[in-house]
C-alpha cells in the first residue's frame, strides 16, 4: 500500500512506554499502532525499560524514535528513574501510554512528575502479574495517576470491573489491530513446508506459536498431541517461540514421536509460515487477545485454542475453529483430531471466513483511529 506523507502535528505526541522491547504481542501492538499514528499524524516514540531485543530496525524505517533504559530485569535504578525523566521532558509527549506492568508503575511516577496532560495504562490479561499489581493498578486508578486503563479484550475487562473491582467508567476497549496478511501459492506453500515443517503434502501440519512461559500450558498441548498423534498417524505438531522449552516438550521431542515435532526456536517469520500450516493450536490458561490467532485466521487458516479472555471474541466456535476448556489434553485432542480430518474444502472455508473476519474487525488502520479518537478525547 503507497501511503501519502502526513505533516505531523508539534501538539500531537505520544509516547509508548513498555518494560521490554522484543518480539512480543505488546511489542508488536506498539510497533502496528505506531505506524498508523504517524499516518494520522502524531509523533510517535518509544521507552524501553530495558534493552531493546526486536523491532530496532523496523522503528528506524517508520520513524519511530526509539529510546532504552539499559535496566536490568529484577533491579530498581534511580539513575534510570532519572534518564526516564529526561527522555520525558525532552520528548514532550501529550499522551504516555504504558503497557505492562514495570512500565506502568514507571509512568505512574515519571508522567506527573513531568506533568503529562493524558496518561494511560495497558493491561493485556486479567491477571496483570497477580493480585498485588491489580491492588496497585486499582489504587493508581482511583488516585487519578492513569486517566484510563485500556484493554484489549471485552472479557478482559468485564473481569477486571467484576473480579477486581476496577472502576468501570475508567476502562476501555481497543482490540489488537492485524496488517493484510502475506498470500503464498501452492508452490511456495510446498517449498515452506518442507524447508521449515519438515513435511509433504500428505501430512496435517498444526502449528504452536507462543513464547515458554507457564500460561501458555504447553504440558497440555503436549498431552494432547501424544492422545491426537496416536490415533492419526498423518498428523505433524511444529513448535516456535522465545526461551527454554519445558520438560513435557523436551520428552516429546525424545519419545518416538518426536519424529513427527520439530522444534524451531525463536522465529521472526512466523507470518510468512503461518499459511503452510494447516492449522493453529493455542492451550494457554490466559491469553488476552493472542497475535497469532489474529495471524492465522488473517492468513487463512483454522484454529483450536482454548476458550480463554479474548479468544472466543476472535474465534467463532465452528466457523473459523474450535474452542475447548483450558487444562483438558482430552477436549484438545479431540478437536485437533476432529478439525483435522474435515475434508479439505470445508477447511479451506474455515480459513476464508476467518480472513474477512480479520479484516473487517481487526485492521490495523481502524484500531489506530480508536486509539487516535481516546487521545483526542482525553485531551479536550
């Protein structure tokens, strides 16, 4: 898409504080919004807390200023405290916007300190770290440190006012936002499935994306694949994400069905795989409104993912996929199962319905307008 130039407006400046800057479905939240925002006109920036991992490149090329804290995961600094301040007063920005909760609790001192007009917070699940960080959100709240909180999902929020009292008039919805996703032909699909996944036409790919982090449950999908695997030989599991795999996947990997796995680490291309699979599989016990759900059915393929937060708000039950209880290897084995033996066609409209579906709720350029018309909003 050729977009025009946009003078962008002195008076219009935010910046996106987040505790760090890699790969993730924050990360990539700031970096889509932030794009779209310089289209609408408003300077963009960018406060890491900690060394940025991901994006670096990606914010040069969009002219979104990016600046770091240099902190250490676990360790308070005054010093940093300090140089935030600095970027601050130096940046100007109308509107701060932290996402997570290190950068929450560093806006809610820097941004009235340097007087702010508009300061928001980002929470991107339910549990927000534990009860503790929802008690100080809540109390940041009602102190009128944050103006608003934003979520991503509508049962984020409705849980955070009916589960842990957050003021409702305080609370709004801004869903993840998706670019067109990349198309492939046959022949590309071909060539990615057998240089990435390992595999031929003849095999049911499914496809794990999510960093290694306890609340993605991979002990379950794991459970489940054995229960599904045993019972369909043709049917393969790819894995990608961010740090050590746990225990349950390393003795997958062992066992002798760790023919049918591969293990492929941390990917930057997960986009560009994503529609040689066949299909997406989520087992987390909390996942907000999960980026690669977005990506797959933005890319034409079905998903089973667990019924949690914002996932049944992306996928319809039986239309674009499954949805099954968290914590039930057997509830996912069975939809995996069953998803995989529909006839070609009838996943094929699976995949084409979750596409529109994508497109019409959830492009990037539509999400960015509700993020622009809340600043102006606040800011009257």
């Amino acid at each position: 898409m050729i977009r025009r130039r946009v003078k962008l407006d002195t008076g219009r400046r935010v910046l996106f504080v987040v505790t760090e800057f890699g790969r993730g479905g924050a990360e990539t939240q700031i970096l889509r919004v932030g794009r779209e925002l310089r289209h609408l006109g408003w300077h963009v920036s960018v406060l890491s807390l900690m060394a940025p991992e991901g994006f670096v490149q990606e914010c040069a090329a969009d002219g979104i200023a990016l600046e770091t804290l240099e902190m250490t995961r676990g360790r308070a600094s005054a010093r940093a405290l300090g140089r935030a301040a600095a970027i601050v007063k130096r940046e100007r920005p109308a509107v701060l916007v932290a996402f997570l909760f290190h950068a929450v609790v560093l806006g809610a001192v820097v941004a009235p300190l340097m007087s702010v007009p508009v300061r928001i917070a980002s929470v991107r699940d339910s549990t927000f770290g534990g009860p503790r960080n929802l008690r100080l959100l809540r109390l940041l709240l009602r102190a009128r440190v944050y103006d608003r909180i934003v979520t991503n999902s509508v049962n984020v929020r409705s849980n955070l006012i009916e589960t842990h009292r957050m003021p409702q008039e305080a609370m709004v919805v801004v869903p993840n936002g998706i670019d067109a996703s990349p198309t492939i032909d046959d022949e590309q699909r071909q060539r990615i499935r057998a240089n990435a996944f390992g595999v031929g036409a003849d095999v049911f790919q499914w496809f794990a994306v999510g960093n290694f982090r306890p609340e993605k449950d991979y002990p379950t999908l794991v459970a489940a694949f054995r229960r599904a695997a045993e019972r369909d030989h043709a049917i393969h599991l790819a894995l990608a994400g961010k740090g050590e795999p746990p225990d349950a996947v390393r003795a997958l990997l062992q066992s002798p069905l760790g023919a049918r796995v591969r293990f492929l680490g941390q990917r930057h291309d997960v986009r560009q795989l994503l529609p040689a699979a066949d299909a997406l599989v989520l087992s987390s016990t909390t996942d907000a409104m999960p980026n690669v759900v977005m990506e797959a059915l933005s890319a034409g393929i079905p998903v089973v993912a667990t019924n949690v937060d914002g996932v049944p708000e992306m996928v319809d039950d039986g239309v674009t996929g499954t949805l099954v209880p968290p914590r039930d290897p057997q509830a996912l084995a069975d939809a995996m199962l069953a998803l995989s033996r529909l006839p070609a066609a009838r996943r094929r409209a699976m995949g084409d319905a979750g596409r529109r579906e994508m497109q019409r709720r959830f492009d990037v350029g539509v999400v960015a307008r509700q993020w622009a018309d809340l600043f102006e909003q606040l800011l009257c």
